[in-house]
C-alpha cells in the first residue's frame, strides 16, 4: 500500500477529527493557539507569521505545519499585538 502524501494525512478522516481533537484539548489549556491567527500562513509544511514574528525561538521563523495542526503554539503568538483572530469558544 502506498503512503499517503503528507498533506494528505491532514485532511482524511479518521486523522483530520483526532487532529481536531488535539487543538480543541490545547485551546482548554493555552486558550490563543497559532492555528487560530489569520497571519500565520503556510508554505510547503512550514507555517510562518505574515506580520513577520518568530514563531519558534529567537531565530527560527515558521514551525512545522503539523505542530500547528496538534495545537502548539508559540509564546509569541501568546501575547502578540498583532495576532489576528480568536480562540473558538471552548464548549
């Protein structure tokens, strides 16, 4: 059986809910996620901040589409002035 791309994986069930699950269960616990932001933008597998904010570290610009996609977040997107967008309402 050959492997699916792995764009793929993120957008087929039964992977798409369980990744859905992880950012509602990380939404609970760090409220503002990445995911979340309309800036952070997606290039490849790579996800940057359009308004040009590091998203991991000091020099590391973008973090990996599929961290995004779990529910992590960087501690810049925390606290950002220009994070755009909000939480969903945790149910």
């Amino acid at each position: 059986m050959k492997a699916k791309p792995m764009r793929d994986v993120f957008f087929t069930e039964p992977d798409a809910s369980r990744l859905d699950e992880e950012r509602h269960k990380a939404r609970e616990t760090k409220g503002r996620l990445t995911y979340d932001c309309f800036s952070a933008k997606v290039k490849g597998d790579r996800v940057h901040c359009d308004k040009g904010h590091p998203l991991f570290g000091k020099r590391a610009v973008d973090m990996s589409l599929l961290s995004v996609l779990r529910g992590r977040t960087s501690i810049c997107c925390k606290g950002c002035p220009d994070f755009d967008g909000e939480p969903l309402e945790v149910i």
